[in-house]
C-alpha cells in the first residue's frame, strides 16, 4: 500500500446526505443534565433584614457611604443606620465595632448636618449598647472626641459638646478615665496660652479668656455651656469615686459601701445548733469582701497621668490653671460689674454663670477631701485663694434674682421701659448656699478670729433662711444644714450654737413638709444630740431646743401612725438611740404618750409593719414605769393577735427582766412593773383572755359559743380559728418560765378535774413532774424569814402532795428525773431532805415502797458523790428514814402528818 493511499484513509471525508441527521462526533460534549435547587430560608431570612425598608440598603452599603464625599450622602448613611438598626437591634453585636469607628468619625465632620445626624445615632447607640460592650472601643470614641472639641472650627467645637452630653449621660466611667486630656480640652474651649512677661523663660504658661466674634452666641453665653458641661464631668469624677464624703448632712446613696446589715440572731435557734454566727464582715468560709480599699498589683502601677484627678500633683495642676479662669468668668457677670447701681441684684444669665462657677469649685473642693493629706490640702486651698474669694465673692454677698417688669406706656421712670426688683423666688438660694459651703470649709477654730467678719455674714444668712424656709427643696435644705453643721463645727460654744439649733427648729416645726426634707432635718437632729452626748459636762452644756425636740418625737410618732411608715421607722431608731441614753426628757415624754403609741386598736404598735413593732417592743424595757393600764394594752395586742407569736414572747421576756422575779443581783427600779400587774398581763396573755372577759364570759349559756356537758363540771368557751392559732402559738413560745401560783394552780386543778380512769399522756406527766419539784424545791429552801413567801407555803404544799398521792405515775416519773450526777453539792441536802419528807408522808408511804429500787439508787448516787467525804447528818438522816420506812417494810400506812 503507497503512502498517499493511507494518507487517505486517514483523513477521509464524511459525506452528508440531504435529511439525514449529522452523526455526532466522537469528541461531542454531552450538554443533557439533571439540576435539583439547595435552599437555606435562614440565610435568604438574614439577607433580607440587612436591608433598610426604603433604600433596601444593608448594612455594609450604609457603612461604606460614610466615606462618601458628598455630605447629603453621609447625612442619609446616618439616619439609614438608625432606622435600620431601630428594626432589627441584633445587627449592633455584629457590626459594633464598624459602627463605633464611622460614628466616631465624624464627629469632626465639615457638614452641620452630618455631625447633628451622628449625634442622634450616638444617642440612639447609648440606649442600646451596654457600657462593657463599647469600652473595648471606647478609646477610640475619646480619641475624637478630644479632636472635635479642640478643633479649630466654632461649629464642631459646639457639636462636640453635644457629644459629650451623650456620653455623659451613658457612660460616665468610661469618660472619666481620661480626665486628665478631657479637662485640658474643656480649659481650651474657653481660653487660650499666653506667655506670661514677667517670667523669662518659658517655664509657665498662663491662661486667659478667649473672644471668638465668629461663635454664634455670646462669649459669655458659650462660657456657661462649657462650664455646664464641666461641672457635669466633675460630678461624674465625684460620683465615681468609692470614698465616702464627709459633708455634714449628704445623703448617702445606694451602694455596697454605703452601710452594714445587721446580724439578726434567734438565740433559741442558736441554742439547739442551727444558727451560725458570723461576728466577723470577712470571716467565715467563704468570706465578702465589702471594703473601700482595694489591693492592685505592681504591674498595674499608673503613673500621675494616668491617675487623673484621683492624684494630688494632677489635682492642684487644674486647680490652678482652672481658679483664676473661674473668678475671670465671675468677675464678668458679677453685679458690681454689670451695673454698679443694682448692688447685690442678678439677672438670669448672670445668675446661671455665677452658679456654675461657684458649683465646679465646689466639686473641686470635694475632690481635695478625699486626697490622703487632707489638712495640707486644706491649708494651700486657704492661703492661695482666700483672699480672691473674700474679695470677689463676698463683696456682695447675699445675692438675689432681679426680675424684669415691663410697662406698656412711658410714666415716671423718664424712658426706662423696665425696673429691677428683687425676686421672691428661692432659687438664688442655691447660689447663696454653695458659695457659703466654699467659704465654711476655708475655715476652722484655729482661724476663727481672722474670719469672723464674713462668718458672721454666713451665720446671718443661714438662720434667716432657716426661720422662712417653708419653700426650699431637700437639694438647698441638704446644703443649708451643711453649711450649718460645719459652722457649729467652728465656733462649738453654746452661744453660738444654740441660735443655729433654734433656727433648724424653726423650719423643722414647719407644717406640711416634704418628706425628704423632714428626714434630713431627723438626721441633723440626730447627729447633733449624739455629738452633744458625747461631750464631756453634757448637763451643763446640753441645748435646751434639742432637749425640747427630743421631748417632742414620742407624740409625733403616737399621731403619724401609719400615715408615712418610713417617716416613722426614722423616728423610733432616734427614740430607741436617746433612750438607750437614758436621756430624761425623752423618757419622760415616751411615758407619757406611752398609751396612745401601745393602743390595741389605732396605736402605733398595730399600725406599723413587723420590723418597726419590733423595735417599739424592744422601747418597752427603757419606760421608766409600767402601769396597769399599759400593760393590759400590751396584753390586748398579744391576744387580739396584733403582733406575731414570737414577738409576744419577746414582750413577755421584756416585763419579766424589768419585774423582780428576774433574779437582778443589783436592786431594779422602784416601782417599775408591780408584781400583781405582771401576773395579771402574764395569765391574760397566757389564758386568751383579760380578767373582765374571763368574767363577762362566766353568763353565757348554751350554743354556739359554749360547750356543755352533765358529767364534767367545765364549760368551755368556743374561740375563732384565728384566735385559736394565734393564742396557741404564744402560750407554746411564752410558756418557758411560769409563775408559781400557775405551777400550784395547775396541780390543783389536776387534783380537782381529773378522772381516775384517765390516762395522761408522757408529755404531761414529765410537765407536773417538773412543776411539782420546782415547787417542792422553793419551799424548802424558803427562807423562814420571808413572810411574804411563808404564805405560800401550806397551799403550795398542799397541792403538790395532793398531786402526788392522786397519781402514781406522777410520783415515780419525779423520782426518775432526780439525777443526782447533774446537781451541783450544794442542792444534795435538799433533795435529801425532799426524799425524807416522802418517805414520812403518810399518804405517799405505799407509792414510795412501790418505787423503792429508785429511792435505794438515789441514795447509791448520793453516797457515791459524798465518798471520801465526812458523814454529814442530813446523809444520817437519810439512811434512817429510808431503813425505818421503806427497808424493813412496816405494815400498813400510819397516819403520820409530816410537819417540816
């Protein structure tokens, strides 16, 4: 075969016929497929809430047009992200970090619009975003804030302070921990640096006020913004701080610092081991640390800069450069100033400057106590600014609001279209008040003489406000007592104090005040008697209107009722600390309102909530004498059920310690609980009723309210459920020390009502076993002296024979519970001589022959303690009686009448 033959073969050619299909190639691609759709609704769901319901924008598209140059762009980015984020919150935990950035970034924005949008999202960010989430971010928030508000354009200057309101109002921590480049921008906003040319080098640089023509208000106007925002911050630094203030009168706020719970002990439950006390705040197995100190690490050591206002250096670094900026400000809208003729007279804005001015130095001062060498920070604050502060700002002080009255036609006043008055409203007190705190706490005893001049003025204005105060607010009465407090601090004479003390008595006696204020006058009152309490010679020196204060609570807490119970917790705590005192106008006062406060049906008692009742029980033990009449008010509230079970047993535990069976070692009160009005409370109490019920009750007949029957000689009357309970529950509490004549009663009645063919429970036998040899023990240890008890005796005796003789069990569980191993040596002859009377007893003779084996132990115990000992006779006496009655078993029982 050639080669152009196989050339052929190789290559041949196709021939296509017309209407027959083209063969397909043997290198065709096989388009025919099968397709089956995925779907995921939670990423299709996700997708569509990305985007706005306007523009159908998501999130990334809003967030990439805050670079866009053109502002309209920027502006609509800003309020697309507010209503987005407004729909669907979740979004911020995603994209928080992108959306703090943008934010935050244009807050130097050129466009007015752009940064009034920004600040609206800022301020709906707040809302939703937690301080911890953004504190990761927040240096960056700082960072251009700090831009904005040092930057050289008046509108972003402006806005920044918008900003700053924001994050003032959310996030107060978080901004103060850069106090020291934030307060350096609040000083530029309203000054500038000047070389100062009395200094050669450039060591110090002073500050002055700045003019700016191009602002849109007046320098002086901007100025009170600044401050505004400059006190706000200051507080914020103030509020932070985990010191406690010590001001005079501060209300202290609700934090873990501020106070200590305390140990509320059961010593019943703690008896039986199921309390545990922790003495201790931090002790215990797991201890709570609850302290103002805190312990920090060397490798967290800041330096001052970091410490912020919390340091010294930094602290008189501001002082100084921020003064002398303040007193320029108040120089500029003093009175004096402005119109030479007005005197002491303000307007508005003046007024509102001067405030915020005096309001920072104020917070400054605060700061300066809470620094570690408090006084040497006292003494620079005295000797550099004493003199500038007497000079402009007591100059005229007082200072007072004018208002404005227009006239509609010219008269008399040649042209004038208004006149200045002065303003009856209070609120220039607050400027007046601050001022006399700032100048009070430049002052002590040491420099009394130097500065009683303006003393003097602040000591005039302070009680003439005090004795027309019946319009301030607790904001100015807070400040006025404090300014108060300190000035009695000063001058701690009688002469001087006492006008200050009549004056808050003034106000205090004012009607219809509000309740905050009335509880910073109680607490002013307080701290004042126990400062006095404390002084040596108090008698002597004691304030005559703050006895008759004192004197005056218990009626004020009889009439309050329960009209205000938080008002009257206020007042028991004062009455319970005077008279733990023993202060004598109070407890003279207490006694004499005692039966309106202890009333069983609208007094105090009844009214109040449990806690409060309780310490009205616990007022009871300090009244120096309990009547009848008292005590059967204080029955009527255990058993009308007015107070709690366990708190009837706590009264029933007061009376007995203040009665003479409380065993005092030392002599009580003459005249303090009669022993015949104790046992009339305690039987009323314990029976239910008092003895004019018990007696009303002796007429009813019949259903439904009494229980009859032929064959017994009692009738019971029928209580309600509640009553029942209630009265149930006391007498089991309150039933732990009984009076003798109960015991003698209850054996008595057993000796009358019980059946023979009864059967007492164990319970009941072990309670008359317990009571007989109670008895039995007090009559023979009675002193043959005691002509009072003496009485007792033969019905005492009596009924204990009587109860023994009747029931044998009785008799033989007595003998059981004589463990002679548990009494002391001295109680040995007693028993003794118990056990022979017994035995010489001629009704008693056979039941002490049936329970010979425990007599013959009893003795085995004795003789075993007494081993080694010298035979005393009682332990002859004993022997004999036990071999002549009961060893040689005599027949039959002699009748013998034991005489002992």
């Amino acid at each position: 075969m050639t080669k152009k033959r196989k050339h052929q073969e190789d290559f041949q050619k196709v021939k296509l016929k017309v209407g027959k299909k083209k063969p397909k190639l043997e290198n065709a691609t096989d388009t025919t497929f099968k397709t089956k759709t995925i779907q995921i609704p939670e990423q299709l769901k996700e997708d569509g809430l990305l985007t706005a319901q306007n523009r159908k924008l998501n999130i990334k598209d809003l967030l990439s047009q805050m670079h866009h140059y053109s502002p309209g762009v920027k502006q609509n980015a800003l309020l697309g992200l507010k209503e987005l984020l407004s729909q669907y919150p979740f979004i911020i935990d995603a994209h928080l970090s992108n959306i703090i950035s943008e934010v935050a970034a244009v807050f130097t924005d050129k466009d007015a619009g752009v940064r009034g949008a920004a600040v609206h999202l800022l301020q709906f960010l707040a809302s939703k975003i937690r301080a911890e989430q953004i504190a990761p971010f927040f240096p960056l928030v700082s960072a251009h804030l700090s831009s904005a508000m040092t930057h050289i354009s008046v509108g972003i200057q402006e806005d920044s302070l918008k900003v700053l309101d924001v994050l003032l109002e959310a996030y107060p921590a978080l901004l103060t921990d850069r106090s020291v480049i934030l307060l350096k921008n609040f000083v530029e906003l309203i000054s500038h640096q000047q070389l100062s040319k009395r200094l050669k080098s450039r060591e110090k640089l002073s500050w002055m006020l700045s003019v700016n023509p191009n602002r849109r208000v007046t320098s002086q106007q901007w100025r009170l913004n600044v401050l505004i925002r400059l006190k706000k911050f200051l507080q914020a630094v103030v509020d932070g701080s985990n010191e406690i203030e010590d001001e005079g009168l501060q209300e202290q706020k609700d934090s873990p610092h501020s106070g200590r719970n305390p140990i509320c002990i059961s010593w019943k439950v703690h008896a039986n081991n199921q309390q545990h006390i922790q003495l201790y705040e931090n002790g215990g197995l797991r201890p709570k640390i609850n302290s103002s100190f805190r312990l920090r690490s060397l490798a967290s050591v800041m330096d001052s800069a970091e410490k912020g206002l919390s340091s010294a250096e930094n602290l008189k670094g501001f002082i100084e450069i921020i003064i002398p900026l303040l007193i320029e400000c108040w120089i500029e809208a003093s009175p004096a100033q402005s119109a030479p003729i007005l005197g002491n007279l303000l307007e508005s804005d003046s007024q509102q400057l001067m405030q915020q001015v005096l309001s920072i130095i104020h917070l400054l001062w605060k700061l300066t106590k809470r620094q570690d060498e408090t006084y040497k920070m006292e003494v620079w604050l005295r000797m550099n600014y004493l003199v500038d502060f007497k000079h402009h700002f007591m100059r005229s002080f007082p200072y007072y609001l004018q208002e404005t009255v227009r006239h509609k036609k010219k008269d008399s006043w040649k042209g004038n279209k208004c006149c200045m008055t002065p303003s009856n409203s209070v609120d220039h007190l607050l400027l007046n008040l601050t001022l006399c705190d700032i100048m009070v706490s430049l002052a002590s005893a040491s420099t009394l003489q130097a500065d009683s001049g303006w003393l003097d003025m602040i000591r005039k204005f302070v009680t003439d406000t005090l004795q027309d105060g019946s319009r301030l607010n607790s904001k100015q009465v807070n400040r006025l007592l404090g300014v108060t407090w300190r000035l009695m601090q000063i001058q701690q004479n009688k002469v001087a104090t006492e006008p200050l003390i009549k004056a808050v008595y003034t106000l205090y006696q004012q009607r219809n005040l509000l309740l905050p204020v009335r509880t910073l006058l109680l607490k002013f009152f307080s701290r004042v008697y126990q400062k006095e309490d404390l002084r040596t010679q108090r008698i002597r020196s004691r304030s005559k209107v703050l006895s008759r204060w004192l004197a005056g609570l218990p009626q004020q807490l009889a009439l309050l009722g329960l009209r205000n119970p938080e008002l009257s917790n206020q007042l028991i705590d004062i009455i319970h600390s005077a008279a733990s005192r023993s202060n004598k106008e109070l407890l003279q006062s207490l006694q004499a309102t005692a039966d309106q406060i202890y009333d069983p049906l609208d007094g105090t008692l009844v009214l109040l909530p449990a806690e409060a009742q309780r310490r009205l029980v616990q007022l009871v033990y300090f009244l120096p004498c309990l009547p009848a009449s008292l005590l059967a008010c204080l029955s009527r509230c255990c058993i009308m059920g007015r107070m709690s079970s366990e708190l009837a047993a706590t009264l029933i535990g007061i009376l007995r310690m203040r009665s003479s069976f409380a065993g005092w070692k030392c002599q009580v009160q003459d005249n303090s609980v009669n022993d015949v009005d104790y046992f009339s409370f305690l039987f009323s109490t314990l029976i239910g009723f008092s003895r004019e019920e018990l007696t009303s009750l002796q007429g009813l007949r019949g259903k439904p309210h009494i229980s009859q029957t032929q064959l017994s000689p009692v009738r019971l009357y029928l209580t309600d459920l509640d009553q029942f309970l209630h009265h149930w529950a006391v007498t089991e509490v309150g039933l732990v020390v009984i009076p003798d004549s109960t015991a003698g009663s209850v054996l008595c009645a057993i000796n009358k009502l019980l059946d023979q063919a009864c059967i007492l429970s164990e319970n009941l036998h072990k309670f008359l076993a317990s009571c007989c040899y109670s008895l039995l023990y007090f009559l023979l240890t009675l002193d043959k002296e005691d002509a009072e008890h003496v009485q007792k005796r033969d019905m005492l005796w009596g009924s204990c024979i009587s109860a023994l003789a009747l029931l044998p069990r009785l008799l033989r569980v007595m003998l059981q519970s004589l463990q002679v191993s548990r009494i002391c040596r001295e109680e040995l002859p007693v028993v003794a001589q118990l056990l022979r009377l017994l035995m010489q007893h001629g009704q008693l003779r056979s039941h002490m022959m049936t329970n010979e084996f425990l007599v013959q132990q009893i003795i085995k115990d004795i003789m075993t303690l007494k081993s080694g000992e010298v035979q005393e006779q009682w332990l002859t006496d004993l022997h004999y009686c036990f071999n002549i009655y009961l060893a040689s078993h005599p027949q039959g029982p002699g009748p013998i009448n034991t005489v002992y």
